[in-house]
C-alpha cells in the first residue's frame, strides 16, 4: 500500500475487505448491504470508484510545508 505513494502516483492509498480472494471474516448481511448503499452513494457523490468506504487500512502521505 505504500508504494503507489513513494513512487508518487498517489497521495491516499484506501484498503479493501472486498477485492481479496479469501475473506478472512464473516461480514453480517446486513452490514454488507449498508456498506455496499454507502459506498454506492460516496462514488456517485464524489466520481470515484471506490469498492469500500467503511475500510479501516489507510495511508496517507506527509506534506509539511511553511504556512
């Protein structure tokens, strides 16, 4: 996950419980349902393409700068 920042192709790098093969844990149906209806209404608020907006994994990168 910290490649893609290092490299400087991105400056947030977001995790995803659902682009893995084997799932790890058992999510609740309902709680995937809520998931699945939020992350449909950040991508179509914002334009991204995001598969999982209730993730936990993120790395963002440090910019210190002089105010």
């Amino acid at each position: 996950m910290i490649a893609p920042i290092v490299e400087g192709y991105a400056d947030v790098v977001y995790g995803s419980r659902f682009l893995v093969r084997k799932a790890s844990r058992v999510l609740y149906f309902y709680h995937y349902l809520g998931n699945k209806a939020l992350t449909f209404l950040s991508n179509l608020c914002t334009n991204i393409n995001m598969t999982d907006v209730e993730t936990v994994t993120r790395r963002f990168a440090a910019r210190l700068s002089a105010i």
